[in-house]
C-alpha cells in the first residue's frame, strides 16, 4: 500500500509500519494525507498479524502541521463521522469540518484497538502533535522539538486540545502562551516522550520497542489499552477534547469578522519570526 503521502509495510513480524512521505513538504498534512493515513491504520487494526503499529515519517522532520493551502474539498473524502455540511457558509462548514478531519480522526486514532508506537525526528509542529498524542508510546529522537504556535492565529491551541494532560497545566500554558519550542529532553521530563535516542538509531529503537510489544497476547494489549484510555477518560479528557472544540470555533469566527478569513493573517509572520530565535 503506497501513495505520494504514506507508505505501508511489515518490517517484522507482528508489526505494521505507517511511513509519512511528503518529506519535501515537512510532512504537512493535507486532506489526503489524514485519510490515506487512517485507511492505513484501519488495514493494520484490522490484520490478525497485526499486535503493534508503528508511525514513522520521512526526511528531516515528523510533521509541520497543517497544510494551510490545502484547497481539495473534505466531501471528496470517505467521512468517519456522521457530520456533514461542509461548505456550509460561515463559521457553520468549518465546525463541521474540523469535528470531522482534526477531532474526529484523532479520537477515531486514539481509541484503535492496537499498541501505536510513533517514533518522531526534527520539528512535531501544531498539527503534528495530533499525529503523536492520540497514540501509545513516543520515541523522539535528540533532535526533535515539538510547539504549538496557534495561538498566534487568534486561537486556543490545536484541535485536539490535550496538551493539560500531555504537559500538566503549567507547562501547557507556557507553551501556548509563548509559542515556545520543547526539546526532546524536555518531553520526555514532562512524560510526553517515552525514550531519546540518538537520530541514527531512531528507526532501529523503535522497532525494538514494537516487537517487544508484539510478544503479548492481543487480548492482553487491547485490554490494557482500553484500561489506560478509559482512566483517562475517568479524568475527563474525551470531556475536555470535545467541550474546547467549542472555543477553536470562536476563535475562527472572531477572525471571520476581524479579518474576514478563519486565523488571524499576521500570525504567520509571528510564528515565523518566533522559529529565527
């Protein structure tokens, strides 16, 4: 299974590997992208020699976010949820959208019935945290370095807004606040990043760790998985995912009438300003 945007293949037994290939663009993730990448996630779930799914990208960096000039229409993609209305004018088609390809996916992601274990180099950039955080397990090579400058937009952060669980509160405000960088290191301090290790030796750390899991029954992996996800829930993450979907649609709506587009225009030149520090 191969396309311009992902790659599949089964580099040991037990395991599937999910490959980014859009490393001329950073791995900025287009509508094609997202959905090519949960049919490929559906095809390992789905796959009885399947125990453990690793994510990967390509070149230099995991993921810079959304693909801002992506222009293709969501309604020429399979929906996997039931919201609809996607041109809709207003604020109206952009609610539905985003609760469809950002919080919708990502949810969908996060409650696979399969160990996921991402394995992340260079930047993991606003949008590439919804390509890490929904998963299990995280190895980061030294080199990455994970932000989210949104707010820059005139919004409250990504949509799927975890960050208070992923970072502790306090953190989690700094990073929005100020749109800084978190190191590898500092991930891993946080208990965002399992492991660092060396660039060289992030492809062969990750599989490692991915054949170690596929050693375990199913049974006892799926259930494990769904005994961490529903203590989180018992928190109230699902809660908190969905209610702040709510403020990213004011956030969006304000731009409309301020600047007449959904973000706030200057924030580009910001967060670009923001990365020459």
């Amino acid at each position: 299974m191969s396309d311009q945007r992902i790659s599949y293949d089964q580099p040991a037994e037990g395991v599937a590997r999910i490959t980014l290939t859009r490393a001329d663009k950073a791995n900025a993730q287009d509508k094609a992208m997202l959905y090519a990448l949960d049919t490929a996630l559906t095809r390992a779930a789905q796959d009885e020699a399947v125990r453990c799914i690793v994510l990967a990208a390509e070149g230099q960096h995991f993921s810079s976010g959304h693909d801002l000039r992506d222009d293709s229409a969501l309604a020429d993609f399979p929906s996997v949820t039931q919201w609809a209305g996607f041109d809709a004018p207003g604020q109206a088609g952009q609610m539905a959208a985003e609760h469809e390809m950002y919080l919708g996916l990502c949810w969908r992601w996060r409650n696979l019935p399969k160990p996921v274990v991402v394995q992340v180099q260079g930047l993991c950039m606003a949008g590439g945290l919804m390509l890490v955080w929904p998963f299990d397990i995280v190895i980061a090579s030294e080199d990455a370095v994970f932000s989210d400058p949104t707010v820059a937009f005139g919004v409250n952060g990504v949509e799927y807004f975890a960050h208070v669980w992923e970072l502790g509160h306090r953190k989690a405000r700094e990073l929005l606040y100020t749109g800084c960088d978190l190191s590898a290191e500092d991930a891993k301090a946080l208990g965002m990043v399992n492991h660092v290790v060396p660039r060289a030796e992030l492809e062969v750390r990750t599989l490692e760790m991915a054949l170690r899991i596929a050693q375990r029954p199913m049974m006892g992996l799926r259930l494990a998985k769904l005994a961490c996800n529903q203590s989180q829930d018992a928190q109230g993450l699902g809660n908190a995912l969905h209610g702040v979907m709510g403020w990213q649609q004011v956030g969006h709506a304000q731009a409309r009438l301020e600047h007449g587009m959904p973000i706030d225009p200057e924030g580009a030149e910001l967060i670009r300003e923001d990365r020459k520090r």
